[in-house]
C-alpha cells in the first residue's frame, strides 16, 4: 500500500506555516484514504451512535472543516 496522491489542498496552503496544525488526506494505492487527524478516541468514543462501534485497530481523528471542505472535490463519486 502506497499514498498515491493528496486529497484537497495542503497544510501550506490552508495556512498551516509551521507544521503545528496539519491534518491532511491522502488516496492510497488500494482505493481506501488516508487521514491525519488529531486522535479523539477518547473523548468520542462515548458519543457514538448505537450502530457505531470501533475495532480495537481503530481510531477517532478530528479534522478540520476546511481540510474536508477543499478535498471534497478532489474526492471521487466511486
């Protein structure tokens, strides 16, 4: 599995000059995406919904809003 190419604008471009907030999607070689995010499992974990579970692998991240909003049109419909 390999990033293939970054999803939305990057944390430079979002304004991020220093590194220190940096969330950020990628497209993998297998179709699935990637995210970085600040990890909020903790916090979160309580308030998912009752059809909403988390494997032991996985993890809650928090992006922003505008890192969502500027990838949506680099995400692909299927």
């Amino acid at each position: 599995m390999k990033i293939v190419y970054r999803i939305g604008a990057s944390p430079r471009e979002r304004g991020s000059l220093l590194g220190e907030t940096c969330p950020d999607i990628f497209l993998l070689s297998d179709g699935n995406f990637a995210v970085i995010g600040t990890e909020a499992t903790a916090q979160l974990r309580g308030q998912l919904p009752d059809d909403g579970a988390l494997a032991d692998r996985d993890r809650i991240v928090i992006i922003s809003r505008e890192t969502l909003t500027r990838a949506k049109a680099d995400i692909p419909d299927a």
